[in-house]
C-alpha cells in the first residue's frame, strides 16, 4: 500500500509517515508533484538487492589492490585567491 503525502504534511507529522512507510513507500510531493519516496531500510535493501550495510563496509578483496604512488619532483606553491 502506498501512501502520498505533501512536504508540509510530512514535516508536521514525521512519526506519521514513518509508520505509512511500514505499510508501503510514502510518495511526499512538493507542489502536487512527487519529489522524494520514504522507504523502510529493510525496503530499501530489498530494492537493492544486497545488504548496504554490507556495501558501506570494505569491499571484499581490496586488500588486494596495491597502490603505486609516484613521488613528484614539483615544490609547493602558495595558494593564489584571485
């Protein structure tokens, strides 16, 4: 089931549109149109269709990335605000 809601709606009544977004997205328009949809995260991660705590960790095999950094010959500069 969704739920719309306007923004000044949403804003007085927060709690209210958390617990709709129990029961399906909540569609929060901005002058009649919809602008942003309130997922529950466990919605949310079945939209993405993997974890995203587990993408907001490390990647898995990173560690196996080797990072080659060059040295550089250039002298520092003063920062110039023109």
């Amino acid at each position: 089931m969704t739920t719309q809601v306007t923004s000044r709606e949403f804003n007085q009544d927060t709690s209210g549109a958390k617990r709709a977004a129990e029961r399906g997205p909540v569609f929060i328009t901005d002058r009649g149109k919809p602008s942003h949809v309130l997922l529950t995260f466990d919605a949310y991660e079945r939209l993405l269709g993997v974890h995203a705590v587990e993408r907001l960790g490390d990647p898995a095999g990173v560690e196996d990335v080797e990072l080659v950094v060059q040295p550089s010959n250039e002298r520092p500069r003063p920062a110039s605000f023109d």
